[in-house]
C-alpha cells in the first residue's frame, strides 16, 4: 500500500530516507539521494511519487519523535519551527538491521550518514547518533570484509549516490582492516574509525559537487578544501565530541611527514593519521570524476607501497597486504581477454577472486562466469577503471554467488 508524497515538502540536495516509487512500483529515487534541482523534482512529480505506507508511517514517527525531543530538551523555539521532514532523525528500518542482507545494509547505513554529514554543525543528538553508526560500521566490515568491499565499492562508481558519504564509509572500512595489525590500541582504532566517518564534515555538500564537475576547482573551492579540517573540527567540538586523538584526527587529516600539507604545514608520522591519509587518498584515488575514470588500483596500491620517496614504506606494504591489488567490487581484464569484477580478496595480493561479466569478444555474458585468476589462463592482466565497463552489475545477485 502506498501513500503520496508531497515532494515539495522536501529540500533540495538533501538525502530523502525512503525509496521514492511510482504507483506501478518503478524505483524513482533510492533512499539516501537527493532531489538535486527544481527541473529534477518536477520530473519526478509528473511520476505521481509514492512511498510505502510503512515507510511513511515511520518517518512520520521520527519526524514527532524528533519535534518531542528538541522540545524536552528546552531547544529554542525558532529551532523547533525549523524541523521538517527533511530533518528528522534516520527513520527504522523496516527489516531488524542484522538480518538486513549487505546491499540494504549499506545502503541504509549511506543514507543514514549522508543525512548527519549534510546536517553538519545542525545535526541533533550527533554524537549518540555517530556512535550507534560506528557500532553498526564496524560490525559489518569485520563480519563481512569482501562483502562490504564489493557493495561500497559499486556505491562509488554509482554518481546518484552521495559522494562524500560513500568515500567516509570506504575510508572507516580501511581502517577498520588494517589498524588492528597495527601497535594501535582498542581506543585509538576507534577513535581513527570515527575521524574516517567525520572528517568530511565541514565540505560535506561541496564534497558531493567536486566529485560531480568537470571544471577545476574554483577560488571559493579551493578555500573550502584547505579551511575544512579546522573547521571541521571546530564543528565536532561544539557538537559534543571531546575525544581527543578523533579531534587531532581530523584537524590533522592533510598534514603530510615531510611537513608538506595543510593547513598548518605539521610533521606527522604517528600511525594513526598516516593510515587515515591513505585511506582517504585510495578512495580518491579509486572514485571515478566526470573529467576521468577511476584511477587502476593497481597503481594507486603499489604508489602507497612504495610511498612518497619510491622506496618501501611498512606502513603502506601492511595496507597492500589488507586490500590487495584489486578490491573487491573493482574491473580487472583476465588473460583470456574478459572483463571480470573482483569479489574476494585472494590469498595473494594479484589473485583475488573474480566473475566474468564480459566475454573476449566485448559481448556481455547472460550469467557471471566464476574465474580462478591462479590459472594462467585466467589470470589478472590489469586493472580496469570503471569507466572502461559499460555493464551494469546486479550486486545482490553477484553476492548470493560469492
């Protein structure tokens, strides 16, 4: 049963917490994107948008929920006149969240994280809402590495979905992989953990429209991108964070060893924002822009191996060794001349696992054809950028075959 929606109620570029249908059941827009225009809402208006009865119902309770609390909380009453639908806390799930399976799951959790990052210094009850996030995060990425890999992965490549979300949850991911075999402590993976997913908080918006244009970046960009550690920090802290090393990490999170970032020019070399940095520079790497593809992962891998001055780096060797040469949900071309997309890591950094989706002749394959990349005779050749493969691949489908 659906309910109508009144789209003129919801803001522009701002994370819509349903799935948006038409009365036939057509997917108009994915729950966590955002209307982006007035030529885009009216678009979808023409569509006659609908929502699920259950979905409205819920939103609906979180947007009351939302107005109880503000007001049990003394909030100022031009603040509590301010609350839309559009700013409600996250709605529930209708599904408990561990039976979810991985595509859901990580869907719900972007648009939950791109609504509190495009909320940013406005953001109630942040920090309870970040932690119950991080919790979830975690769990995920520790129960279900590849998994998480290959549905994020496939996030990034998809321009609808909010870019800057999409790059905090991969970045949170890598760190989650890798800190433990660091001389980190429980405290500190956590804390680098939340820095991943916040650390973006400050340019959240402007974040999504860089990844979107063609263009240099403008005067006003360019400010945004060298003031937005500070600031971000700034925000964190008048939302409630007072955990010291999430604060430096993200205050610090462009400072380089040799002294050569910003904004403060520091020396960094502690363990903690070095993985953050690479991290945050992999996923940048790996994101496709309008003016190029995705850069190979092959290549992003091994510079981070070698680091900054070509000799080994046993930071960046330890990140290889965790993420490999090809991530899963990333393009490889096999020897035989077909197109696969990687699912697992592999026992060895160049032999993940992959299937087929392209034959040697160009053609797509009807089914996805597993592949044993140890085999010569299919092994990994080179990494492909996303914008090199003009197959769409049905992830849920792919994953009930992992």
């Amino acid at each position: 049963m659906y309910k109508p929606l009144p789209l003129d109620a919801i803001e522009l570029q701002q994370p819509v917490p349903v799935n948006v249908w038409d009365p036939k059941g057509v997917l108009l827009l994915r729950k966590g994107e955002a209307i982006t225009s007035e030529q885009h809402r009216g678009l979808l208006m023409l569509h006659g948008p609908v929502v699920l009865e259950s979905d409205w119902r819920a939103w609906t309770y979180s947007y009351t929920a939302e107005l109880d609390r503000m007001v049990r909380d003394n909030a100022p009453l031009n603040r509590i006149a301010g609350v839309s639908h559009a700013h409600a806390a996250e709605i529930p799930n209708a599904l408990p969240r561990e039976e979810m399976e991985p595509v859901e799951a990580w869907t719900d959790l972007h648009a939950v994280l791109n609504t509190i990052l495009q909320q940013g210094a406005e953001a109630p009850h942040f920090v309870d809402r970040i932690e119950r996030l991080a919790t979830r995060v975690e769990g995920l990425w520790r129960a279900a590495p590849d998994n998480s890999f290959l549905v994020l992965v496939q996030l990034l490549f998809d321009a609808r979905m909010g870019y800057s979300a999409t790059h905090a949850l991969l970045s949170a991911g890598l760190c989650t992989l890798v800190s433990p075999s660091t001389a980190l402590s429980p405290s500190e993976q956590g804390s680098l953990l939340r820095a991943a997913l916040t650390m973006n908080i400050a340019m959240t918006r402007a974040h999504d429209a860089m990844a979107r244009q063609n263009a240099p970046l403008s005067a006003v960009q360019r400010e945004a991108v060298q003031e937005h550690p500070t600031l971000g920090a700034g925000i964190l802290r008048r939302l409630g964070v007072v955990d010291a090393l999430w604060l430096q990490l993200v205050e610090e999170q462009h400072e380089r060893p040799d002294g050569s970032g910003y904004p403060a020019g520091k020396r960094t070399t502690d363990i903690a924002p070095r993985l953050l940095q690479m991290a945050d520079v992999y996923v940048a790497c790996l994101s496709p822009r309008l003016g190029r593809g995705g850069l190979l992962s092959q290549q992003v891998a091994r510079d981070l191996y070698l680091g900054p001055d070509q000799s080994p780096d046993p930071l960046g060797a330890l990140f290889v060794k965790h993420v490999g040469f090809y991530p899963p949900g990333s393009y490889v071309r096999l020897a035989n001349e077909e197109v696969a997309v990687v699912t697992r890591r592999g026992p060895k950094a160049n032999t993940p696992r992959v299937f087929s989706i392209v034959g040697r002749q160009g053609m797509p394959l009807g089914e996805p054809t597993l592949r044993d990349t140890q085999n010569p005779a299919f092994e990994v050749k080179a990494s492909l950028s996303p914008g090199d493969v003009r197959v769409v691949v049905n992830v849920p489908r792919l994953l009930s075959r992992c």
